[in-house]
C-alpha cells in the first residue's frame, strides 16, 4: 500500500495548474515553444523546464543537478541558481491549480 507522502507527491504531480497571470516563468517557458496549451500537470512543467535547461547548458559541469539562470529564467524566479530540489517549490509559486487530481476509486485512492 502506498505511503501517504507518496500519494500527496503524486497528486501533487498529475494535478492540472495553470500559470497565474502576467507570470515570468510562464513567459520564459512560451519563448522556448514549449508548453503551448491552457492548463498542465506540475510533471510536465517541472520536465520541460530540466529539458530547456539541460538543452541549453544551463548546469554547473561540477554538480549537474545545480542550475545556473540564463537572465530571463532568474528574473522569472528571482534566483540566479538553484538545486534541481528546489524547482518544484520554485515552479508552485507561479501556478494556480484548476483540477486537482482525485485518487478516490483509484489504486492509489484505495
């Protein structure tokens, strides 16, 4: 049976958000082409984010789970750097959530 941490983290997750308006991050992840619906999971955003960043070489050679901002990144997030553990609580803050996900009925719901 699932932990309920893990049940939390995987609602958390597969939850639909959208990007609060005027957001920077929502900005900078459009300018890239990527994400180009309404509404999205936290997954998907937090993927395409590794994905642009990585792409882009935007990691420190020496630890590749620490992130360098390019200029329009740290201005969305206020941060010039940070560790890949700090990009969900990161990313949360310019989302707002529009259909949270229900585990009822599921196999994770129980």
């Amino acid at each position: 049976m699932p932990s309920l941490r893990f049940e939390q983290d995987f609602k958390l997750l597969n939850s639909k958000y959208r990007f609060k308006k005027f957001s920077k991050l929502c900005t900078y992840i459009s300018s890239r082409g990527a994400l180009q619906r309404r509404h999205f999971t936290l997954f998907e955003i937090l993927d395409t984010l590794r994905i642009i960043l990585r792409t882009e070489g935007h990691y420190s050679k020496k630890d590749p789970w620490y992130f360098l901002c390019p200029k329009d990144l740290e201005r969305a997030l206020g941060k010039g750097s940070f560790h890949a553990k700090q990009l969900r609580a990161l990313v949360l803050q310019h989302l707002i959530i529009v259909d949270e996900l229900a585990l009822k009925g599921s196999k994770l719901g129980g």
